[in-house]
C-alpha cells in the first residue's frame, strides 16, 4: 500500500494525479482508522464518513487540511468514536476539519449554512454505511439545487468580497492560487453554480478542466518546496516551483498561471452577469454605431454586417461597449473572433482615432480589451501585442503583467487627459511606452525603434510620431530624474530640458509619468515623489518657456529657520512629523553618523540635503519613512546627540541590529547585482555627482557615506532610492575647499573604497 507520505514525496506524479494519489491513499488510511475506531460497536452500521471540500473532489493537494465529516444515526457513544477517528489524524501532523452530525442536522444546516452547503455539493463516501452516506449526499444535493439561485447571489457576493482581498491571479506579481480572481475557488464556485442551475457551455467547462490542471499542477509543486499549505507564490518561491512543475523556466510557469487565471476570471465573469443582468435590458435593438447594437443590456454585431470586411467594426463594438458599461454578446464576440481580418499596413482610414475613443473610455475598455484579448482580437490590429500578453514583470515595483499594466496605465492617463493639449497622444504613448519589454534587449531602446514603424502604420503624422517616441524614449526620465539628482542644480534642469525640447512633450510625460507609477504598484507612486516630480516638471517648464536657468533661485535649503540653528554654533536637532534637520560643528562623517542613527531605528531614508557655511557649521535634513507608522523622534534624537558627540558606539549598535535582524523576504525574481559605483561629471555644475547600486542591509547608508567622509568629502545632497532588496542611493559631493572631483584616478580610490566598505558589511 502506498503511504500518503510516499506520494507527497514522489515528484514524479504532480497536478491533479498527485492529488488523486493522495485523496485514494487518504481514504485507505481513514479507512483502516474508522474500522479501527468502530471495533465492536453494536451500532457501526449507523456511522459513516464523508470527505468534503477538497478531499471530497480527490483534489488533495500535500498539505491541504482534511475535510471530513463523521454522519451518525442517533449513535450515544459517538463523541468516544469520534475522538478515536480524529487523534490518529492530528497525530500524524495533518490539519484536519471535522465534525460530527446527525443526517437531519446535516441537511438542515444546508439550507441555512453556504459553507456547509457548498462542502457537501461534491461529497463521497470514504467509509462506514455506503447507502447511509449516499442519502445525505442526495439531500444536500436536493437542498442545494431548491435554493440554487439565492444561494448562487450569496456565493458571488462571496467572490466579490474575495476579489477585493486577494486581487487578481493573471496579473499579481504573487498570486493566491486558491482565492484570488481567476483562481482554484473559482473554478470550484463556477462547478457548485452548475449544480445550482447556473448555465456554462461544454467548451467553458472543458476550458476549466484543462485550467483546473494548471492551477492544482503549481499548487501542488508549492506545497512539495515550501512544507506546507501554502497558496501565494512568493517570488522566491517560483523557481523552485516552476522547477517541481516541470516549467522550463519560472517565467515560463508565471506566463502560464497568468493565461489559466485570465481564462477562468473571463468565464467566471461571463456566466455571473447571469445572476445580475443590465438594468437596461430592452429587447428593441438600439443603434448605437454602424453594425453595432445594444440589446437586453448587451453589444451585438446586426447579422447584415459582413465582418471580414470592415476591420474597424471590433473596434466600434468594443468603444460601444466600454461607453455603455456593458459586455459584448457572447456570439458576437465570437463572430470576430471567427471573422475579423488583420489589419492592413497602413491601417484603415481614422483607424487610430477609434483606438484612442476607445483608450479615452479608461477603466471601462480594460474589460473589453480582456475580451477582445480572450478571442486573440489584439493581435489582429497590433502584431506586436503578441509578446506582452501575459508577460510576467518580476521585479521590486511591478504587480502587473506587461499587458495589464500597459492598460492600467491607459486607464489612469485617460483621468489626466485634462492636463494636457493632446489627450490622444498621451493614451498613444501610455498603450505603448513599455511594448518593448516583450522583446530582448533594452525595452525603452526597442520601443522605440518599434514605434518608428506603428506610428506610420497608424497613419500618424511624422511630428505626432516623433512625440510618442519621445514619450517612449523619456517615459522614466522626470521619475529617474527626480528621485535621484538634485533639483536645485542647474545641470539637472538643463539636462531634462535638452532631452525634451517643448512643454507639449514635458506635460504629456508629467501626465504619463503619474499614469504608469500609478499603475505600476503601491510603491512606485507617492506624495512625496509626486512633489519631487511636480517641482521637476515647474522647473523644467520655466526654462522651455525661455526662462534662464540661472534667473531663479532653486535651493529651498537651508530655510531661515535652519540658519537662525546653524548661527548659535551649537549642536541642534529639530524634528517633523517625517523628517529630521541637524545642525552641528563641520565635521567628516557627521551625515554618516546621522543616517547610521536613523538605521538603528529602522527609519528608512528617501533623501537628504546638506549645507556648511564659512563659519563652520553643517546642517543637514533628512526625509525618512517608518515602517511602524507614526515615529517617536525622543529616543531617535537622544542618539542623535549622543553620536554626534562622540558618545556613542554606532558601528558596533549596527552590527548588533544587522545580526539579529529577520532576514528580507525577496521582493524580486532577479538576485541583486554586484555592487557598482558610477560618477557623472556632468551632471552638476557645482559637484561631482557618483552614484552606488548595492544589495539592501541595515545600515548600507552610513556605511557609504561613511566612506565617503573618510576621504574627506563634503555630501552636498543625497537621494536614497530601494528597489525591491537593491539600493540605488545617489550624493552630490565636493571636496572640503568646495571643488569637484575630475581625477579619475582619485575618483577611482573612492569607489574602491565604498565597495569595500559595502563588501564588508555585516549583511
């Protein structure tokens, strides 16, 4: 007899044939349990098990919880009996979901409890009295069916409530498997409707049998590599997953799941609108473009349309149906699906004003896009869509799929539309500003060479082509720029104006540049770099306008306040609610001292600027953030004041914290790389500018900046920037006459020197 311990470790059988492996072995050993459990019962032929759920589906996937249920027919003693079933269980370790019932209580409880209704839709027999068992499952079957569709109401309102949770499986960096939209539960919910009376198709049940496969075939692989019930698949879990499921790559596993997940969501989308039909549903056609009509609440495609012959009409059912909130009809759909010509080179004349109509819908096209995608619509009128769809984006910021975020960013451009005097060229260059990542090599780089060819192909003009471009080109540019130079340098405006060359452009990257962060994920986008950017954008904005760079005074620091602290010559330290100013004699490694304090209290820095006058007094402020919310600044300043007199052990403190510190869940697919170190020479015209990439640790800021004072340098300005487990922190610094750094040679000892100082940290 094979043991369930055998299949949870035979990698040779995964999916849905380790699952029913496991579910037959399972029911051998409950089995021998129960007739262990009933010995010399008089009433043994009044008791029955019943595996639900999961296990009742034979859907057993390694270390899910055992569902089963003990049916007693008025059995005294059936509290011992239980006990005897259930102790063997937990003892082996399995989590274990039980109870006890009378066949009465268990069909009434069905028609009042959707748990207990929808476990026992795909019930069996594992042991006992085989017709006992078998007459419970028929009336709770029976129970399910009379109450089929105000049960089904329930159960979606469920979904809805799920989705809203765990997001979607297509496009989340870390999926649920299980929960989220277009996952396991999914598919379970769209099997228990049917029961209820829920129309679905041959074709969609057969689509979800084979997506069913895909989804229980990364499961199981997840539970195998991480030794438990796990269903979200952590990023530094799918190679290893993707290995056990026998992907050829984890990307390749990731494509996978975001094709199965948008299939089922697609499905299980189509057969809920059932249950909550348009409120205007009228059956007297309504015209509402050529060949287009609105129907019950629906798109439909009028029957004279001859489709192979009008390329544009997917086009105008789909903006007909985004504008009218509504789904296209099911055979329509699959009329273009079947009919739909690609599109010619150059596109049909005003083509690419029906794809921006329908892009100016935002969040309204996302759906049609979904389903103009799910019969290979996209394609049809762009080729180069191809590579994107589904594609994974496994790094620090994106929680998105190419294709979805490229849409998302669509959607959120279209809300910004007010900001700018081409709305279409903004959603133009929204759609394709990352079409490259499909493709290898540098994705701004081959969006661009791209777009040389789609502009044409579209029918724009060579000037309106050349503004995508550049939107394309500098789609990071104003973000890049922001977070990582100094606003106040005239180099930096001078650089971003060069590049950009007219405010049309510098509006639609502004607009563009909050529609892709936005839609790239919660830590892309925030308060504090939307300020940074705005003031960028002025900046740049009042040199295109043919101000003089130098005309304006920038620097915003030191405030008077902050000069009133450095006139006493007197350490001084002066807190707000997310920053922290600090005044003291000028002294090397004052900063480094600073920022290795704020490490000490896990306060994470995003920027910093610097000051020193002739007097010799340094100032400097620090923005930070705290991963507690809300930051008591007593202690912080208390160790403040005790390193920057001298009284304080903070390397040691540090290498205490680093030490004993919970080690970071990875955040991104690729390992962080080597450490480097760049200088730029033209970025300033006051400082040289180096920038260092290395992997994030306690304490990686004064760690730098310590080295950097060990050279004697003045820190003028510092960005600090995380993604994912990599830090990319960049400093302004002169030397301490106040003169830039043009010596390669010195240049050189002082990256030698940080990646020293990086390489030797505690990690």
């Amino acid at each position: 007899m094979v043991t369930r311990a055998e299949i949870i470790a035979d990698h040779s059988i995964g999916g849905l044939g380790a699952c029913q492996a496991l579910s037959v072995a399972t029911d051998t050993w409950i089995s021998q349990i129960f007739a262990d459990a009933i010995a010399g019962e008089k009433k043994a032929d009044d008791l029955v098990i019943l595996a639900v759920g999961g296990y009742g589906r034979r859907e057993l996937s390694p270390h899910s919880d055992l569902d089963i249920l003990l049916i007693h027919k008025s059995v005294k003693n059936v509290s011992d009996i239980a006990s005897k079933i259930w102790y063997p269980i937990w003892d082996a370790g399995v989590k274990l979901g039980h109870a006890v019932r009378t066949p009465k209580e268990t069909i009434q409880l069905c028609g009042t409890d959707l748990d207990t209704a929808t476990a026992l839709v795909t019930a069996r027999v594992v042991a006992g009295n085989q017709k006992l068992g078998e007459e419970v499952i028929r009336g709770a079957a029976e129970s399910w069916r009379k109450r089929g569709r105000e049960w089904l109401v329930e159960l979606h309102q469920r979904i809805l409530d799920r989705y809203a949770k765990d997001g979607e499986v297509a496009f989340l960096l870390e999926p649920n498997l299980k929960e989220g939209l277009g996952g396991l539960r999914d598919i379970h919910a769209l099997q228990w409707a049917v029961m209820a009376g829920l129309d679905l198709s041959a074709d969609d049940r057969r689509q979800l049998e084979l997506c069913n496969e895909v989804l229980l075939g990364a499961r199981v692989a997840l539970h195998r590599h991480t030794a438990r019930a796990s269903e979200i698949l952590r990023l530094e879990d799918q190679g290893p997953v993707a290995a056990l499921a026998r992907y050829a790559s984890d990307d390749a596993l990731m494509a996978a799941i975001a094709e199965v997940g948008r299939k089922v969501a697609w499905i299980a989308d189509e057969a809920w609108a059932q249950l909550d039909p348009p409120a205007n549903r009228s059956p007297i056609p309504q015209l509402v473009a050529p060949g287009v009509q609105l129907i019950n609440g629906e798109i439909h495609i009028t029957e004279d349309v001859d489709i192979a012959e009008d390329p544009t009409l997917l086009l105008r059912v789909a903006t007909a149906a985004a504008r009218a909130g509504v789904r296209i009809d099911r055979s329509s759909l699959d009329r273009l699906g079947d009919s739909s010509p690609v599109w010619p080179d150059p596109w049909p004349a005003g083509a690419s004003d029906d794809l921006v109509a329908l892009l100016l819908e935002g969040n309204a096209a996302i759906p049609v896009l979904e389903a103009l995608d799910q019969r290979n619509l996209l394609v049809r009128v762009l080729p180069e869509w191809a590579p994107v769809r589904s594609k994974p984006q496994r790094n620090a910021f994106h929680r998105y799929t190419v294709d979805r975020h490229l849409w998302q960013t669509v959607a959120n451009a279209a809300e910004l539309v007010h900001r700018v005097l081409r709305p279409d060229l903004l959603v133009i260059g929204a759609l394709f500003h990352d079409i490259g990542k499909g493709y290898p090599g540098d994705h701004t780089e081959v969006g661009v060479e791209m777009f040389a060819t789609i502009g044409p192909r579209m029918g724009l003009s060579d000037t309106d082509t050349a503004v995508v471009i550049s939107l394309i080109e500098h789609h990071l540019l104003l973000a890049d720029t922001a977070t990582r130079r100094d606003l106040s340098d005239d180099a930096t405006i001078t650089m971003v104006t060069n590049k950009l060359g007219s405010t049309l452009v510098l509006d639609l990257l502004h607009a563009l540049t909050q529609a892709d962060s936005l839609a790239t994920g919660p830590s892309a986008w925030s308060e504090w770099k939307a300020e940074l950017v705005a003031l960028l954008v002025e900046r740049s904005r009042h040199v295109l306008g043919g101000g003089d760079v130098q005309e304006v005074m920038w620097r915003l620091f030191p405030d008077a306040g902050v000069l009133e602290m450095m006139a006493t010559g007197q350490i001084q330290i002066r807190t707000q609610q997310d920053r922290v100013t600090v005044v003291s004699p000028d002294r090397p490694g004052t900063f480094s001292k600073v920022a290795g304090v704020l490490a000490l209290h896990s306060l994470d820095v995003l920027g910093a600027e610097a000051h020193s006058d002739e007097q010799g007094m340094a100032a400097s402020e620090f923005r930070v953030t705290s991963p507690h919310g809300e930051i008591e600044w007593e202690p912080i300043v208390g160790n403040l004041e005790r390193a920057l007199s001298g009284r304080l052990a903070l390397d040691s403190r540090l290498a205490d914290r680093a030490a004993n510190a919970r080690p970071r869940r990875a955040t991104s697919a690729v390992a962080p790389a080597a450490p480097t170190v760049r200088f730029d020479d033209g970025a300033s015209s006051n400082a040289t500018f180096l920038e260092v990439r290395a992997p994030d640790m306690v304490g990686v800021l004064h760690v730098i900046t310590k080295a950097i004072a060990d050279f004697g340098l003045d820190i003028r300005h510092a960005r600090v920037l995380t993604l994912g487990n990599e830090v990319v922190d960049s400093f302004y610094v002169r030397e301490s006459g106040g003169g830039v750094i043009t010596d390669q040679a010195y240049q050189e000892e002082i990256a030698r020197a940080i990646l020293f100082a990086v390489g030797n940290s505690p990690r």
